[in-house]
C-alpha cells in the first residue's frame, strides 16, 4: 500500500517506471527476452559496483565491506505459518470464483447473471480493439494513479458519488412506480358465504 499512495515518491517512481517499461517492451519483445535483459543490466551495475569496492579493498580504501551485503542478509525466506497462511489464501479466492462463476453460469440470480452477460459481451468488443497486454498496463497505470487521484481529491469525489447514488435511486423509483402502474391489479378474493346463507342450504338440504 506504500506503493500505491507514493509515500516513498523515490520507491514508488521506480517500481512504476520499471513496470510500465517491461510491459511496453513484451509488445515488441517476448517475455524471455525482456526478463534476460533486465537481468543482464542488473548485473552489469552489480559487477560494476564488486569490482570497485574490490579495487579499494586492495588499495585498503575499503575494509572490505560487500556493497550489497544489506541485500543479501535480508531474509525473504517465508517460514512454515506464513507458507500455510499463503495457500490458504489463495485456496480461498480460487473457491470464491469458482463459486461466483458457477453461480453466474446456472442462473442463480437472474439480475446478476444479466450483469454479467452485459459484462461478457462489453469484453467481446474490448478484445477485437485491444489485447490483454494493454489492458495489464492500463490496470497497473489506474492502480498507481487512482488512490493518488482519489487521496488528493476524496471530498470532490465523495459529493459526486452521493449525487449519482441520488439519481440511480430517483430513477429506480420512478421505474418501480411505472412498473407498478402498468401491472394488473389482482382480482378480489371472492367473499365468504355468510353464516345464514350456510344455515338455509342446511336446512333445504335437510328437508
């Protein structure tokens, strides 16, 4: 969450650039190309960097200090818990979309799979114009941008979403009351035969 609201700007400038340049780069490139060079450059910087501090070290300029020593005692192992507590994780999302997609798929909810075919049929028309590479960068884009955007902006944005909320209530309403216009009124119950009327029949009945 750092990240994306750019508390370190330094940090967060060159996660996004670097993002934004990789993704360009596998329209012209394949992944594996991309992938060996950025490694490639790293360690150009990285050899670099040893071989000076070597140089220092022979010259006793330096004592000997690795220049990435802080990298490597870093330790980004997970232990045994954080392990369970990952998988658990994505055990649950998976069956969350399973169950959501199944329920979509088989008509749980008519007004929900309704939404969702619009939604299957608008993707129709964004993958003939688009492919999914451009749409990785377009999310990566709205995910570093629109917490800044909306951080910056929150009371602005928060008025305009009450008036929209207000409009699709007022039209909601205004559909319901036409709807309920438009809709036949049931027929009235027939009323029930009175206790005398019932006492007569008995005694015809009778006689």
């Amino acid at each position: 969450m750092d990240l994306v609201y750019w508390r370190n700007v330094r940090r967060t400038g060159v996660v996004f650039t670097g993002l934004v340049i990789g993704l360009a780069s596998v329209f012209q490139l394949s992944v594996l190309t991309v992938l060996s060079h950025v490694c490639l450059g790293v360690m150009c910087v990285t050899f670099t960097l040893c071989l000076y501090y070597k140089l220092l070290e022979l010259l006793r300029w330096n004592p000997g200090v690795h220049p990435f020593q802080s990298y490597l005692d870093n330790d980004s192992s997970l232990t045994d818990k954080d392990t369970v507590m990952l998988v658990e994780e994505v055990v649950l999302l998976m069956a969350f979309a399973v169950t959501e997609i199944k329920r979509l798929l088989f008509i749980d909810s008519m007004i929900d799979s309704i939404k969702f075919v619009g939604f299957l049929y608008l993707l129709t028309y964004i993958g003939v114009e688009t492919n999914g590479l451009t749409l990785v960068i377009a999310a990566v884009i709205a995910i570093f941008s629109i917490p800044l955007l909306y951080k910056k902006q929150q009371v602005r944005i928060r008025r305009m979403v009450r008036s929209v909320k207000a409009f699709v209530k007022k039209i909601k309403n205004m559909c319901l009351s036409l709807f309920g216009s438009v809709r036949p009124s049931p027929e009235p119950a027939p009323k029930p035969a009175s206790a005398a009327a019932a006492a007569a029949k008995q005694k015809a009945k009778s006689k």
